[in-house]
C-alpha cells in the first residue's frame, strides 16, 4: 500500500473529528520553506515499521540540535518550480529567479556543511545533507553578475562594462547639449518652459504650440491641454540615434548573459530539484522536531503484539493552544476491549481523542506527547463515531 493510498484511508470525518488537520496546520507554520509547508498539511501516513522507525529517528537527531541550542540554518530557501519549468521549455530566466536560484543553492550549501559539522550527533539527518550538491559553480557566477539591488553589475561581462560607459557617455553628451540648447537666444524665447524631457525615449524640448515652426526638429508629440509640442531638435538627433544604439545593445547583452546564467542552472537541473526536495525533506523533519519540543514529546516504540500503553498522554491540539491539560496513562492488551467511563466534562473524549490523534502522529513519524517508551501499534486503518459536533475548549462533548 503506497503513502497515496494510506491518505486515503483518513476519512474527511475522521480528520475533522480528530483535529488532524488542525495539527498539520501548525506543524505547517514551524516549517521554513513554502515547499515544506505544502508538504507538512498532507503529511503521508506510513505503514511500513522501517519507515516509521527511520522518520522517528531523525526526529529524534534533529531534536537533539534544538535541545543544545543549534537550530539548523533554513534562511533564503524559495521554491523554484516555476523557474525550473521555465528552464525546461528552453526559457531564459530573468533576476529575480537567477538570485533565488542562488540564494537557495547557497543556503542548501550552509545546511549541508551545518549537518555534516554535527556529524557525530546527527548521522543520519547528516547522509540526508550529503546528498545536497552545493553547485557553487552554479551560484558563484549568478551571485558575482549582480549588485545589492539585485540588478546586473557592469562587471557581469566585459562587453556590458563598455557598452554601459559608452552609454552614460552618450546620455551625458546629450544632456550637455540640451542645456547650451535651452540657453540659446534663439531657442529659449520659444520655449514652454526652461527644461528638457524625453518623448519615446528621445530628447526633446518643450516647445510652445504656436511656435512649433521656431525649432527645427521632429515633432514626437504634444502636452495634455495641446499647449505644449515636443520637439527634438535637429541638432541632436544624430546623437539621439546613437543613444537609441547603444542602449539596444546594452539590452542584447544583458539578455546573453541571463542565457548564460540560465544555462548554467539548465545543466544542473536534476541537481537543483533533488537539492529542492532534500531541503523539503529536512524542512519537515526540522518542523516535527521542533513541534515535539512545543509538546515535550518523547519517541515512541512501535509494538508487535497489538499492546497499547501510553503513559502521561496528553491532547496535542490543547498543549498548543495553551488549555490546562491532565495527563492519562491509558493500557489496553492485546485482544481486550475498554470501555471508558465517567460524568460529563470529565475527560473521556479526551482521552479517547488523544488515543486516536496519536495513533496518526505515530504513524506519520511523529513524536507522542507522552511518556517516552509509551508504544501503540501501526493501525492500518483509524476510525471515530461522535454523536455530533465536539468542543474540547468549552468542555462540550457526547461521544
């Protein structure tokens, strides 16, 4: 039975009667990446033992980082699936994704030597981070192509540093020119206003409407009221062309160097998604650990005969919600049925509540808020009968 299919056997009814969704929900908000958080709100249900006993103890490793103090480091990871896709169909990317690129191929880097300096405390969440290719070949040149505000530098290519001098050269001749324009006698009297503009991205003078004839020129357009025509002045339109020229350029170069870069990922792309989803992985181990030390869970074992015991068991969802909650041992063997019983509001559907949410937590690799040493069996399938609507905050229940 696959992870798909176990989900499955979770009835919409049992989820809401248990608060499992509730639970996902806040295991959800200890996650760091948006990947880790959709995965964390449909968290597969495991049947097999090994695979639950592996998932308890990385749990139990990443736990252990948190109990010193050495929370691992998850900054700047976004989730690049659009960007790959993008790739995929032979698309360029543009700066925005280049740098979350490297930014989370950096920060699956940090992780990895984080994990691997920690080795002997956490050895198997270790060979999960040696699994991350830190790709700096990848990410140093997208990080050495930028600026601080995230835009090409002029040092992103030799090409690009001339061809952006030669075009503040020529922005800085024309603007010179304008000014000795404005000044002239011959050109000032005609003017709107002493100032110059630019109109389809050309240079131009604000020229009186009826004097539009005064300055020789081309024409690119008028003002709002038709008061102001705007004109280039023949005098700078060789310049203006050149400008126009070279800023084309500029733009031809700085969309190969986005190829550039874009290939550079597009050769590493199985390296990229699988560093993606070992990131997504530790996320979510990093979120159930840190929700059992909210919970002062202990692990669990699994029993082979059917027994349950759970020792000072108490309701999760009330734990996080901040309720004063009684512990419950609760013991049932093998082949034994219990029936609880008790006035209302005295703490059955509780208890019979925490039974089954954590039968869920175990099989989803969960540390119990229990005892430690507390154990249950994989029940392969869970099921609840409540009368109608329960409130375990205003003590409401018929169960």
């Amino acid at each position: 039975m696959d992870n798909n299919t176990n989900i499955e056997t979770l009835s919409a009814k049992c989820r809401a009667a248990l608060g499992w969704g509730e639970l996902l929900s806040h295991l959800a908000r200890l996650c760091h990446t948006s990947r880790g958080q959709g995965r964390a709100l449909e968290l597969p249900l495991l049947c097999d033992e090994a695979e639950v006993e592996g998932e308890l103890e990385l749990v139990a490793q990443a736990r252990a980082l948190h109990d010193q103090g050495d929370s691992p480091p998850f900054g700047s990871v976004s989730d690049l699936s659009q960007p790959l896709i993008r790739l995929r169909k032979k698309g360029a990317l543009e700066a925005p994704d280049l740098i979350q690129v490297a930014e989370t191929l950096e920060a699956g880097a940090r992780l990895r030597n984080f994990l691997m300096e920690r080795q002997e405390l956490c050895p198997d969440l270790c060979r999960v981070a040696t699994r991350i290719a830190p790709l700096w070949d990848v990410s140093g040149p997208i990080r050495d192509s930028f600026d601080d505000r995230g835009e090409l530098s002029d040092e992103a290519s030799p090409e690009l540093s001339r061809l952006r001098r030669r075009t503040r050269e020529l922005h800085d001749n024309l603007t010179r020119r304008m000014r000795t324009l404005m000044e002239e006698p011959s050109v000032q009297k005609w003017l709107q206003d002493k100032f110059y503009t630019q109109r389809e991205d050309r240079y131009v003078l604000p020229v009186r409407a009826d004097s539009s004839s005064r300055v020789e020129g081309i024409v690119h357009g008028s003002s709002a009221s038709g008061q102001t025509i705007f004109v280039e002045p023949r005098e700078v339109v060789t310049v203006n062309n050149q400008l126009k020229v070279a800023e084309m350029d500029v733009l031809r170069e700085e969309l190969r160097i986005y190829l550039q870069l874009s290939g550079y990922v597009r050769e590493e792309l199985a390296a990229v998604e699988l560093n993606q989803e070992l990131l997504e992985q530790l996320d979510l181990i990093n979120a159930r650990a840190r929700l059992a030390q909210a919970l002062k869970a202990g692990r669990p074992r699994v029993s082979h005969d059917g027994s349950v015991e759970l020792l000072s068991a108490r309701h999760p969802l009330m734990i996080l919600s901040g309720a004063p909650v009684i512990p419950n041992d609760l013991r049932l063997e093998p082949g034994r049925g219990l029936i609880v019983t008790g006035p209302n509001a005295g703490g059955k559907t509780v208890c019979l509540k925490t039974t089954g949410l954590l039968a869920l937590m175990l099989r989803a690799g969960m540390h119990l808020p229990a005892a430690p040493d507390s154990h249950m069996p994989l029940y392969p399938l869970v099921l609840t009968e409540i009368g109608d609507d329960q409130s375990l905050e205003q003590s409401l229940s018929t169960f």
